[in-house]
C-alpha cells in the first residue's frame, strides 16, 4: 500500500532524528553536540473510508484525517 492520500495527495516526508550529548548552556555546561544523526520518515495519519464519489458510487479509499476533519469527504 502506497501511503498516500487519495484526496489531498500527502505523502510520507523524510526528515532526521538528531542525538545530542552534553550538558546545555543555560543550565552551566558548555552546550550541547551532535553525536549522530539517523534518517527517519514522517506518515500522515491514513484511514481507510468508504467515500461518497461525485459521480454517486461508493469506494473505499485512504484518506488522511486533516481531510476528513475539513469536509473534504463525504463519508458513507
């Protein structure tokens, strides 16, 4: 199953996951460092809904819950 919203298009994004070590500035250490930084995915919340077309008939797609709670579906 691709990840993707059949309404709105969004998709998974890749962004990073950042470990840092030390102690911070404001609380008396001499700051923080990067130690490793991992890939990592972000998903949009998909569900499965059964989905009133324009044209009147009934299909199950993936759509994102942004949409849903913005009306962009009619939902059966």
């Amino acid at each position: 199953m691709a990840r993707i919203c059949a309404i709105t298009g969004k998709r998974p994004t890749i962004g990073s996951r950042i470990n840092r070590k030390g102690q911070s500035k404001k609380s008396g250490g001499i700051g923080t460092h990067v130690t490793s930084i991992t890939k990592r995915k972000f998903r949009p919340n998909l569900q499965r809904v059964r989905v009133k077309l324009p044209n009147g008939s009934i299909k199950r797609v993936w759509v994102a819950v942004k949409a849903l709670k913005a009306g962009l579906v009619e939902k059966v």
